[in-house]
C-alpha cells in the first residue's frame, strides 16, 4: 500500500471535479505511481475525517487499556493483600459506630488510612486493643482496602501467619530464604499483624517476630497491630523490646466495648 508522502511525490495525470455525498465537489486527481497502479484522490474532508475518526479511537483504547491495566493492578494488589474473604466486604462506612469509643476508633482508623502517605513517611503505627469480635480486624481491612486504592501495597496476616511463611523457609526444598521472606513482609508498604497474643510464645518465635517488627521500624514503614491484649500483656507477650519499637511509633486504640459477634446485622 503506498503512503500519501508517496503519493504527493508523483506526478497528476489528470484532475476532474467529482461529488463527494457528504462534502460536495471536490477535485479528484489522477496520479501516476511508477510501478504502481494509478490512483485516484478520494474526498479529502472524508479523510481527513477517517483519519480523525482512527485517532480518537486510538486515543480511547489506549484510555481502556490504562484503565484495564490499573484495575489489573488493583485486582492484584487486593489478591496479595490476603484479606480474609469475610472481611472483604468490610469498609469505614458499614462500621457500626454507636457510641464515643467506637467513633474514636474509627475516626483513628479512617485518619490513618487518610494520611497514609505521611503514615508512610514518618513510620506510624497503630495498636487495636480489645477483645475478639470488636471489629479490630474490620477496621484494618478497611484501612487496607483504601490503602490499595491509594496505590500502595498492603499486606494483612495473623501472628501464626508471619511465623509459619518463616518457618516454612527451614523446610529441605523451601524454594524462598528466610530472608525473602522476611525482605517482603518489611518491604509492603503497610503490615496488618492480626491476632497478635495468640499462636506463638517460644523466644525463638518472638524472636522472629522481632525481626519483622524491627525491620519495618528500621525502615520506617507502618503497621497496624491487632491483639486481644493490654499493654502490659503485650509488652509480656513479644518482650520488652518489640514493644518498644511499637510504642515508640504507634498509636494506642482501645476497643474496649463488647463483642459484636452474635448480634443480628
Ligand atoms: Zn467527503
């Protein structure tokens, strides 16, 4: 096929007027191309139209497959996430904020999840205290969800959780180091750490969990904490010096109210 450049370069045979349906008359002219057949000159408004026509379109799709893109990403970034599928539902807005301390908590989940990029900078950090079915976890898989719509990387994992992608790098054929691990869990630009209270307890486990605590800290990345204990309990539970790291940059949120499990929704 020749390219118009081609064709301006060659030389008119001969000119007519024709009658294009939509533009009216227009000059039509013949052109001679060397090896090539002829060719006659067609509406030039017409086009000058189609070629409009193929660049928005152009245009469009490549707006679609940005679009397409960016949800593929979020789609990926919300699968990496682990949030638990009965938490995936859970926002700010189906919180049930009824009273003053449920309303503070929110209000410090959503600020949070709202500054995140300062949160990111700074390396602040949160500690949900309450009992199991407080909505400890509801928050924080809503921080997580507005987080990934942010554009940042989160990731959610119970206690038990960190501890066994560790360990599962001491097994014979563990394809990933410790290290790998432990460079991803400090790497994600947020860390939920839920159940922190229960699952483990030997100081060769709260060691580990030392290691990702201090890590994130060194590197001043956020992360949220959820547990079922009180400070003392805490500070008991992961050793002094974990929690130190988590105090020195957290937020201490009570939920201090009973369980919302077994109440009708
Ligand atoms: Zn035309």
């Amino acid at each position: 096929m020749m390219v118009l450049s081609d064709i301006a370069a060659q030389t008119v045979k001969d000119s007519r007027i024709e009658r294009c349906e939509r533009h009216g008359e227009y000059e039509s002219r013949l052109l001679y191309a060397g090896k090539h057949q002829d060719y006659r000159t067609g509406c030039a408004q017409c086009a000058a139209e189609s070629r409009a026509a193929a660049e928005a379109k152009r245009i469009a799709d490549e707006a679609q497959a940005e679009i397409a893109r960016k949800q593929a990403t979020l789609t990926r970034r919300l699968d990496r996430a682990c949030i638990p599928a009965r938490f995936a539902g859970r926002s700010f807005a189906n919180f049930i904020a009824d009273s003053e301390p449920k309303i503070a908590a929110l209000q410090a989940a959503q600020h949070f999840a709202e500054t995140f990029a300062e949160r990111k900078a700074e390396g602040s950090s949160l500690v949900f205290s309450g009992r199991p079915g407080t909505g400890k976890s509801h928050l924080a898989c809503s921080i997580a969800r507005a987080v990934i719509d942010g554009g940042c990387t989160a990731l959610y994992a119970t206690a038990r959780d960190i501890i066994r992608m560790l360990r599962q790098t001491w097994e014979r054929d563990a394809e990933r180091t410790e290290s790998d691990v432990l460079a991803d869990l400090v790497r994600v630009d947020l860390l939920i750490v839920d159940e922190l209270g229960v699952g483990f307890g030997s100081d060769a486990e709260k060691l580990q969990f030392f290691d990702v605590l201090d890590g994130r800290y060194r590197e001043q990345r956020p992360i949220v904490v959820l547990t079922n204990l009180d400070r003392a309990g805490l500070s008991a539970f992961i050793g002094q010096r974990a929690y130190d790291r988590l105090r020195e940059a957290g937020t201490w949120v009570p939920f201090d109210w009973d369980s919302y499990r077994g109440r009708a929704k």
